[in-house]
C-alpha cells in the first residue's frame, strides 16, 4: 500500500513565511503542467509497482491546489480510478480566497473527501503580516462552505510565535478554529526560511517556548487529540501516518519528493524544466543508518512510535536508559514518547552517547 502526493506549484501571492516550492507569476503554465503531471503519474505508478486498489492515501498540495479549476484535474482522477483503494483518503489543500463554493463542490465531486485549509490565524492584522491574501471572515466561510458541499474531513492550519501573539490571540485563534465544523488542526511554530522576506526581519518571531505547550493545552481541552508535534484530531489524517510510519509515497510535481525502498527521488523544482521532462528525477540513495535515524526521528514526533527491533544493541541500550527515567513507554516492542515537543532532544539521546 503506498501514498501518492501531488504538488501543485501555483500561488496568488507569495507569504512572507513560505519557502514552499511555489511561482505567482507563471499561471499560464497550468494546463501544461497538468499534462506533465499525468506523465509523470503514468510513470511512477508503474516505477512504484502499484497494483489494483494500491492507493491508500492521495494529497494534493502545495503551492495552492485551489488555483486549479476542478475540470483540471478530472484526468488525473480518471487515470488514478482503478488505484484507489476503497475508503482512501483523498486530501486537498486550500487557500480561503481562491477555495470557492463552486472550486469545494467540484473536487468533492470528483471524489475529493479531505480538505485542508491554510488558515494561519484568525486575526486581519496577523494575516498582513504574514502578508496572506485573504481575511478572516473568508476563512470561516470558505470552511463553512467546504461542510456544506459535503466534506466532514476538514482540517485547519495555524501558525503561532508571530511578533503580537499572546496567549489571549492563540486562545481566541483556536476557539474560533473549533467553533467550525472541523475534525483536525494542524499547528506550525513559525520558522524563519532562508530565501524567504521574513528571513531579512527575523524579528518578527516571537519567541517563547512556552507557547507550544499552551497552544497543545487549548487544542487537547477542545477534545482534540495531538498525535504528533503539530498536529491535533478527532481524526487522524491517513496521510501523515503513512509519512510518519515511513511508508513508500510517490511525489509527482515540481519540486515533491518520493520516497521508495532506500531512495528518495526528487523531481525537477523548476516548473519549464518540469513540463519538458516530468519523468526524469534525482535520486538520493539512504544507508541504512540513514533510514533508521529518519525511523527514530519521525516515530518519537508522533503516535506512530519507534519499534524496538529495528535499533542497533547500542541503540537499545540507550533508549532502555531513557523508558527507566520515565522519558519514554515501551510498549509490545514499541518506544512510546508522551511529549512529542522533546522528540529532537530523545532522538539525539538514543543515536549518541
Ligand atoms: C504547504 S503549506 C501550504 C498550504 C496553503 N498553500 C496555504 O498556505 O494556505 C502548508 C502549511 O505550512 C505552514 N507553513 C509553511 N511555511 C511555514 C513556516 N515558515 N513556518 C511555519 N509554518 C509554515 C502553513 O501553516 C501552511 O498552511
Ligand atoms: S503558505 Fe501557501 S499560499 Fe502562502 S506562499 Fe506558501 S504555499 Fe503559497
């Protein structure tokens, strides 16, 4: 079973956060780049050894997804049918300003059954700041409008640790978030990323750890559960388990990643050099060590844990050190972590001595 992420490099303004690989300017690019994309879907699909039903999990992402009219992506819908697994999940982001009644209709129609929507805050003054496009008032409709289409999957995206946040803004942010009709909640610390406008003001970060545990204190009190550092549910997304657990992921598109065996496969970032050549990629060969430091890494950041097996003798000895000081649970062969915001400090406890 393997999870497919497609990545969409189109936004109608650049944040002033953002890294992401993703252009505002070469929008009339998109029906190229779609074409591209079923090329390079036909490939992988075959490359992956994906059978019948082999897909558990589809993300659409970004970029923004919602740039692209739903009558875009119907042949990507068609030729993927027969791999979807019944009851897959099928995620899509979104961006409130462009995510339309009819745009959330037409991908719930076309099978779509997850939406993820960048909020980032519900504050006007924090949303310029982040320069993103769209008000709060959007936001909360363009949510609305996802319930009434049909989605019962909805999650948002917040960021906190904004020059001007306080516990009272987070308070009133993730009150609003759960007074909508939402299963999950994703919640990102703010990073400064070189290449990014926040990179030349990194003052704009306001730092405080104390704010994590305050922001997973407020989510948790709403009855959402958080299984993994920034992430919070009543559901928990198929997708990002897979990601977590290490599962084999095809990335199609400009700048996505795959990930299968012990390669990582990384496709042109340029969009032109994209559409020219959608099936060549970059191939990053991982040891086995590197596979294992990933295992370490992303199983004690969530719910997904860290089985005990996979670890050297050195390894386990240190982590065995670790479960008598209370730091971690091991449990029918799993390490367990309880707090995912220590996952750095325990992975560099378990791979050094
Ligand atoms: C792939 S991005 C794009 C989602 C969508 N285009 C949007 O912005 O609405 C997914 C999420 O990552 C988070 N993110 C991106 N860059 C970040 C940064 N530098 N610091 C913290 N969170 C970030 C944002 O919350 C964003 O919604
Ligand atoms: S955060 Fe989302 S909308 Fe903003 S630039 Fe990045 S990908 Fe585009």
């Amino acid at each position: 079973m393997a999870l497919l992420y497609i990545h969409i490099p189109y936004c109608d303004s650049k944040c002033y956060y953002c890294s992401f690989n993703s252009y505002t300017s070469k929008h009339d690019t998109k029906s190229s780049y779609i074409s591209a994309l079923e090329r390079s879907l036909e490939f992988e699909l075959d490359r992956f050894k994906i059978g019948k039903s082999g897909l558990e999990s589809i993300f659409i992402g970004g970029g923004t997804p919602s740039t692209i009219e739903p009558s875009l992506y119907k042949n990507i819908f068609r030729q993927l049918n027969s791999f979807i697994k019944d009851g897959a999940e099928i995620t899509v982001e979104a961006n409130p300003n462009s995510a339309s009644i009819e745009w959330l209709d037409g991908m719930f129609q076309l099978g779509v059954n997850r939406v993820s929507f960048g909020v980032q805050s519900f504050y006007d003054k924090k949303l310029k700041i982040l320069n993103r496009v769209h008000s709060s008032r959007e936001a909360k409709g363009a949510v609305l409008d996802a319930y009434r289409v049909g989605f019962r999957n909805i999650s948002v995206d917040l960021i906190y640790g904004v020059v001007g946040d306080s516990r009272e803004l987070l308070k009133r942010d993730i009150a609003t978030a759960l007074s909508l009709p939402i299963n999950h909640i994703s919640t990102y610390e703010l990073t400064i990323e070189s290449g990014t406008k926040f990179y030349d003001t990194p003052e704009v970060k306001y730092l405080n750890d104390a704010l994590g545990y305050y922001v997973r204190d407020e989510i948790v009190e709403g009855g959402f559960q958080q299984y993994e550092v920034s992430n919070y549910g009543r559901y928990r997304s198929i997708h990002n388990l897979g990601y977590w657990s290490l599962k084999s992921y095809i990335g199609v598109g400009a700048g996505a990643v795959g990930f299968l065996d012990n390669m990582r496969l990384y496709p042109h970032r340029d969009i032109s050099r994209y559409i020219d050549n959608p099936t060549w990629s970059d191939v990053e060969m991982l040891t086995r060590d590197d596979i294992i430091t990933e295992k370490i890494f992303l199983g004690l950041r969530s719910e997904v844990g860290l089985e005990r097996d996979i670890l050297t003798p050195d390894m386990q000895r240190r982590a065995d050190h670790l479960v008598k000081f209370n730091r971690l649970k091991l449990e029918g062969g799993v390490y367990k972590n309880s707090n995912f915001f220590l996952s750095d400090e325990l992975t560099l406890s378990i791979l050094t001595d």
